[in-house]
C-alpha cells in the first residue's frame, strides 16, 4: 500500500492488480491509451489513499490488538473495553480512598483553624485568591523570605496535625 501520492511528472506507468492475480501495465502513449482514462484511475487510487489516510488518523489504535494474555477469554480482559463501573472491588477500593480523603479533610479543616489569623490570612492568600509569595510579601511590607519562612512554619505545622 502506498503512502504517498505519485507526481505527475513522475508517472511512467500503471500496473493493476485483479482478483484471480493476473496484472495489466498501462504506459501513457503507448498502445493508444486515453490520457482521460489514466487520470481517472489515478485519481480513484489518490482517493483510496486519501481515505486510508483519514482512516490512520482518526482510528490509529485497534483495540482487538490489545488484549492481556493468550486464550479465548483473553478478548475478554481488554483493558480498552473494560468497564469498571459495577466491580464490586473497584467499588469497595473507591469507598475506603474516599472515606480516607474525608477523614484527611476533616483533619485539615481542624488544623487550620489553630493557625493563628496572620497565619490563616496568608493562607488564604496563598491558596484561596493564588498569590504569589512576591505579592504577599509587597502587600503586607515585608520581604519576600518572610513569607516563605512563614509558609515553611504553617506547613510544618499542618503536617503535624495531619
């Protein structure tokens, strides 16, 4: 299969292909050959590899190519056909992750409200209205390590608690 389309200039002849496997070459000029019928094949062939190029760009994964495993049942485990939605396992797995998110939220949430105000007022510069610790730093008068050793401070902290 070509991948690419053929000048004009270099077009010298044309081989076709039929079903039973016997060929027939076409050169322009020779034999009395149609210029029109020529430019018509060639154009049926260009619009074939046109259409197989829009096919490789929009399908360029088969997924009956992956598969994990030998076997009948391995079509079975694609990955790409996969639906997870009722593994009760999965279910279960997605359960435990979130209850330990929550458990991990309702420990920040009690952290943070034992940070002392100028700690709790940079946060919420930092994280709730995306500061920078320059902006921080001109807002309040202070150098910009101030602000990176307060952060350091309330990470520290917060680590603990959490």
């Amino acid at each position: 299969m070509r991948k690419f389309k053929t000048a004009e200039d270099n077009r010298t002849n044309y081989i076709y292909y039929f079903n039973d496997g016997t060929s027939y070459t076409i050169t322009p000029g020779e034999n009395g050959e149609n210029a029109t019928i020529i430019s018509q094949l060639h154009g049926m062939d260009d619009d074939e590899l046109d259409a197989d190029r829009r096919e490789a760009y929009h399908c360029p994964v088969h997924y009956e190519g992956y598969h994990d495993g030998d076997g009948d049942d391995a079509d079975d485990r694609n990955p790409y056909l996969e639906d997870d939605t009722y593994n009760p396992l999965q279910q279960i797995l997605n359960s435990i992750a979130n209850e330990e998110r929550s458990l991990q939220i309702e420990k920040l949430k009690v952290a943070l409200s034992e940070l002392t105000d100028k700690q709790k007022d940079t946060v919420v510069k930092k994280f709730y209205r995306n500061m920078t610790n320059v902006d921080i730093a001109a807002e309040e008068g202070v150098s910009e390590a101030a602000i990176r050793n307060r952060l350091t401070k309330i990470y520290a902290t917060l680590k603990k608690k959490i």
